[in-house]
C-alpha cells in the first residue's frame, strides 16, 4: 500500500448548447468523496433527479474508506426508492451517477450510467469505469469501437441509472493512489465531445485541478460534437 498523499479537486460545468443545465458535481475533500450526477435529459425532472443524489451525499460524515462506500450504497438506494416513488405521481425521472472515494493511499469508484471515471497516471488514461448503455455492449462485442461507439445513437440508451428498474445497481473498482495521479469524473457530454488523446493532454498538462477542469469543458464547448452539458471534476494528488 502506497503512503498516503494530499488530494486538491475541483469541477466545471457549463449547460453547453443545452436549454438548462442537469448535470450535478460534488467535491467533500473533508470526506474523500467526489461525484458527478447527470441527469437523464429525455426524462421528467433529470435535474432534480441530479440533484438529489448530491444533496444525499453532502450529508455523509467521514468515515473510513470501507464504511463511506457503504454509506454511499445506503444514501443512493434510498435516492432511487424516492425517484421511483415520486415518479408515481409525477413521472418518471432518472440519473446516473459516479463517485470517487479515496482517502489518499487508496480508491473506490461506484457507479452506475454512463458518467465516467479516468485515471491518468505515467502519462496514460485508463478509464475506470464501463458505460451502462447499449452502445458499450457493442464495444464488448467488438462491433466497434469506444470513441465511435460513445458518440452514436446506442450510447444514449442507458441500461443502468437511478430511478430506472426495480433495484439500484451500482459498480465498483478499487485500486491505490500514487503521487502524480489524476482522476477525473465527467459527464457524457465531456466524452462525446472529446476524443481520450485530447483528454489525456489536458490532464497531463495543467498542474492545478481548478485549471485542468476549465481547460477540460473549454475544449469540449469548441468542438462541433458538443451537443450535451458538460461537466469535469478533477482530483490530483501531490
């Protein structure tokens, strides 16, 4: 296990071509904890669905690694049983979400939808996460590719999100933290509009997450393939 290393965060959102703005971030660096909500823009009420995952884990108290995840597991099974009531009487409404965890020697990412997380570490990003929603299962399958897959109409087919099936399902990776890592939590309008090589730059460039960020959703609201909010949170360790 590596010695345990200073974290500093930060996150950037901007609606992007979109009317309003339904992506949510959190950054609790008290906590460890960090988290990135978007919520399902063809639904009723995504915004308030993003919203509600954030404002259940800001209330979270700090707590060693192993039971943090686990309150984090209890505080968005309870999100989701209050989106799929509320959507008796109100129509439906959904979000996904990606929280990152780390208490400076190690990591956990839980997840479910298609907002990411990223490690750059040595100069290479490795995504953490694998997208819940149709168009990853074609990558699985070897019917195309990531950067193609993420960008067409498969990928806004969500197989897995709050508020959306009988029971909340959640991923989870775990790993140790290095001095020099860079994680990242976006939002798939970040990925939709960006290719990983432009990504990897932008981490690998920038010593500070409040610049990284920026530079992040400043490259992502030029490119044509912008079509989505946008949001960027990052976590550098020292």
């Amino acid at each position: 296990m590596t010695g345990a290393v200073s974290l500093r965060a930060a996150c950037r959102r901007d609606r992007g071509p979109r009317a309003s703005d339904e992506d949510r971030c959190l950054v609790r660096e008290d906590v460890g904890l960090y988290a990135v909500a978007d919520g399902m823009g063809g639904w009723l009420r995504g915004a308030e669905a993003a919203t509600a995952v954030v404002t259940a884990l800001a209330g979270l108290a700090p707590a060693p690694l192993e039971d943090l995840a686990a309150a984090v597991e209890r505080a968005l099974a309870e999100v989701d049983r209050e989106l799929q009531a509320a959507a008796l009487r109100e129509g439906p409404s959904g979000t996904t979400v990606v929280v990152l965890l780390c208490d400076g020697r190690r990591f956990r990412v839980l997840w479910a939808g298609d907002s990411r997380a990223g490690l750059l570490r040595g100069g290479t990003l490795r995504w953490l996460t694998t997208d819940h929603n149709l168009a990853a299962l074609a990558v699985r399958q070897g019917r195309m590719d990531d950067e193609t897959a993420r960008r067409g109409p498969l990928a806004s087919r969500l197989t897995r999100a709050l508020g959306v099936g009988p029971e909340p399902e959640l991923d989870v990776v775990a790993g140790t933290v290095a001095p020099g890592d860079v994680f990242l939590l976006c939002s798939d309008g970040l990925t939709g509009a960006l290719d990983d090589a432009v990504i990897r730059d932008v981490l690998a460039d920038a010593a500070d997450p409040e610049t990284t960020a920026e530079r992040l959703v400043a490259r992502a609201l030029a490119d044509p393939r912008c079509h989505d909010n946008v949001t960027a949170l990052v976590v550098r360790a020292g």
